[in-house]
C-alpha cells in the first residue's frame, strides 16, 4: 500500500481536474495615496499590483520615496541573502511587534538579534523537535473530536486555533502548574489581535523610535501574560534541573561562543515570540489545507490511503510522521496558495541594488510572497491546487522560489517544529474524517497573517 501511495502522489493529473481555490485578485491601476491607506487598513493583499503575478519588480513613489515591490525568486534574494545588511524590518512592523514581543528574535537586529540566534538554534535541531510528536498527536486527535461533535458545520479555523495552541503551550511549559491556564490563553489572544490591528496612524512614516499606542485593554493583557511567565522562569530557575521542554532547553541554552545564556527577559519575549509566530501561522496553513482537501476528493483519498500505510488506526510518532510525504506535500502547496505571511517589509539604511536596480536609503522593498508563489513565469497553472508539485521530481529548485518561512539569515528558527505538527494534525484529521465545503464564498484577507474571511466552515463525518 505504501508504494501505491507513493505513486498516487507522484502522478500529474491533468489542469482542468485539479480545484482552482478563492484567490486575492491584484489592482488592475494605481490608485491614490487616500486609497492606497484604506485598502491597507482593509487588507493589504488588496494593494498588491496584479502585474506582479508576470514579473519580478515594479518601483513606485510613496512619500518621497520609492517602493520597490518583488515577486521574482533572485530579487528575494537579493533583499534576504546577498544584501542582508542594507535592510532592515519596516519601521511599521517593528511598531507593531516590540510592544507586544520586546527585543526578541523576531524584532531583533545586529548583535543582539546574532547572540538570540546563536543560542537558540540548538533548541530546534531535529533530536529536540522528535520528542513533541506525541503532543502534536495528542492534538490531533482532540481537534478530530470537535470536528466530529459539531452539530452542522465546524468552524475549523478556531479548532485549528485550540489545536496549534494546546501544542505551543505543552511544549513551551510542559505540565507546568501556578499560573491560571484560562486567563493566560485569553490574554494571548488579545494580544494577537492587537497585532493584527492596523491603525490608520501605522500607515504614517514615523521614525522607529515613535511608540505606538497600545489599548488599556492589550496592556493588562500583557502584563498578565508577563507576570506568568516571570513566575515560571523563576520557580524552573530555582529547582536543580529546569526539564526538557522549551522553557527547560532556553534556560540551559548557552551561547556557544562565550558561553552567555540567555536573561530572564529574553526567555520571556522569546516564549511570547513562540506562541505568536507558532501558534497562530500554524493554525491559519492548516486551515486553508482543510479546506483545499474538502474540495479535493482524490487528495483525500491520497491522505487516507497513506495514513493507513504508515501507522495504521494509531497515531504517528517521529518517526512515521517523517514518512508521511503525501501530507507534507498537501501542507506545502496550501502554503503556496496562502502563504501565512503573505508580505513582508524590508526598509534599505544603506544605498544598495536588487539584483543591479539601484536603492536608497530610506526605500522601502515589499516582499510579495503570495505573487511569488502564484507567479505565472514560475509555476505550471499557478492558482490550482495540485500537491504534486512539491513531489521530489517536480518541486521548485530555487531555494527562493517557494518561501513560507521566509529566507536568509533571518528564515523562521521554528521551520521543522511547524512542519512535524502540521503534518501530523492533518493527515489524523484527514485519516479519521471525510471532509466536505459548508462554505459560501471564501476571501483570503491579511491579518498579520493571511486568513479566510468571516472563518472556514466545513462539513466533517466519521470515516
């Protein structure tokens, strides 16, 4: 069975078999610098140009200076690799970030962002992600649960939310007690969507420097969730062996080239960093890969068939997670339809080039992850939906050219932690369920991260 699997995944079905899912459409014109605001405070996907989706780079005025939007693999990597040094994140996200994060790995630049790396890479090598597969299991079978208990529809975005957070959480702090679980959980989620809140006054170009005006209601919550964690790195810094999971692994991670570790505060921004770029980014690619295989019968077929040749009526350890190819292949290409981040910022502090057009300091790069992976020069029948493609013999070769988890120096730490537990969580859904649309019309909106409108609503029965 194993080997009909691997065939099943490897065959091209013909363009016209394959669903052509719900798509951000591009501006046809420019629109004016009024209108450019309002669509940014809507949904940024709408300002994207739909010239982009047929080549690499267009550059335009924004308030005395130039905009350089980039949808082609090379110029990617031009901004995040060749030139790294010439670019910064956008003052607008780091306004947006630091309130919420601190100076963590995700806000960080120079050296302080260098030592944060440095130490905590070791935490993610695959010896330290293996072990969590059975929390990752563990909530997969619990999202089947709800998915299966809802009487009519089932709004899979929130049990993807439940699903991702019950997973973050264990791995971050294990079974630790002491702190109010339910009031921790509440606050992180105001504070997300204090994230994902654009404010006409972001849109304006302020220095970095300028704070940005949080809620009442956001600054409880941080302080709640501040107060927790302070209590957890100090109670785990009192006992001889602080445990093996992530809160264990940051306080022995040592840096190893002077051997520093990381400081209370650090550990703190870095745990809110985890659960705000682990927990909802995974939930969001899992949702819009649940609704890709409801309208996608065959690919269900595929992740039914390949589940019961890896493990059975069980549930996957490390191990077999690894095997799962098929699922991996499903993940992938929902992320290339829906990148979670589906455009990133980049400001030059130095005159520097993309790919030989010049840039001035000051000049702001938009990074177009979602034109880049639906980019018509670079992808056979870009907006169908055909898990194929990530096959071995026909996935992309440019290391730019498909970038869920960004690239460069600056590429998510937690890439492999991601992928194990998306895998898992989908393919028990998928081998326990038959999933089918409860939807009307879907619309991709960016939130931080790019999510479906109004939820994602599907019909799901006991296999």
């Amino acid at each position: 069975m194993a080997s009909a699997t691997s065939a099943l995944s490897r065959a091209v079905r013909p363009p016209d078999a394959l669903f052509e899912p719900a798509a951000s459409r591009g501006l046809d014109a420019p629109v004016s610098l009024i209108e450019t605001a309002r669509l940014m405070r809507a949904n940024p996907m709408a300002i994207l140009p739909e010239a982009l989706f047929d080549t690499p780079r267009l550059t335009g005025p924004y308030l005395g200076r130039k905009v350089h939007e980039i949808a082609g693999p090379e110029h990617m990597q031009s901004v995040l690799q060749d030139n790294v040094q010439a670019w910064r994140k956008s003052p607008l996200i780091l306004r947006m970030l630091t309130p919420i994060l601190g100076d963590s790995i995700l806000t960080a630049h120079g050296e302080s962002w260098k030592r944060q790396r440095r130490i905590l890479q070791p935490a993610f090598a695959r010896r330290r992600i293996e072990p969590f597969a059975s929390l990752m299991a563990r909530a997969g079978l619990n999202a089947v649960e709800r998915l299966l208990a809802s009487d009519g529809p089932a709004e899979v975005h929130g049990v993807m939310n439940d699903a991702t957070f019950q997973v973050i959480e264990q791995a971050l702090f294990g079974e630790a007690d002491g702190f109010d679980r339910g009031e921790v959980r509440a606050a992180i989620e105001v504070l997300l969507e204090e994230i994902g809140r654009m404010r006409l006054s972001d849109l304006v170009p302020w220095p970095e420097w300028t704070p940005r005006y949080m809620t009442w209601r956001a600054r409880k919550a941080r302080g709640i969730f501040r107060a927790a964690a302070d209590s957890q790195i100090a109670r785990r810094r009192a006992q001889d062996e602080p445990g093996e999971d992530f809160l264990g692994l940051l306080l022995n991670a040592r840096d190893a080239d002077t051997g520093a570790a990381l400081s209370d505060r650090d550990i703190r921004d870095t745990l809110m960093t985890f659960i705000a770029a682990g927990h909802e980014t995974t939930a969001i690619a899992l949702t819009w890969a649940l609704y890709l295989v409801a309208n996608d019968p065959v690919c269900q077929d595929a992740l039914r068939a390949e589940a019961d040749a890896v493990y059975g009526a069980g549930e996957p350890d490390a191990e077999q997670s690894a095997r799962l190819v098929y699922a991996r292949q499903v993940i992938e290409e929902a992320m290339r339809l829906y990148p979670p981040a589906p455009i990133l910022a980049r400001r030059a502090v130095a005159d520097t080039d993309i790919c030989g057009h010049p840039v001035r300091k000051g000049d702001v790069a938009l990074l177009a992850f979602y034109c880049l992976h639906r980019h018509r020069t670079l992808w056979a029948h870009p907006d169908r939906f055909d898990p194929d493609r990530f096959s071995p013999e026909r996935r992309p070769r440019h290391p730019y050219q498909f970038m869920p988890f960004g690239g460069g120096p600056r590429a998510c730490i937690g890439t492999r932690f991601a992928m194990q537990e998306a895998v898992i969580v989908l393919s028990l859904i998928a081998s326990r369920t038959r999933i089918t649309p409860a939807h009307g019309e879907v619309e991709p909106v960016m939130q931080v991260t790019l999510r479906p409108k109004g939820g994602m609503p599907l019909r799901f029965e006991a296999r």
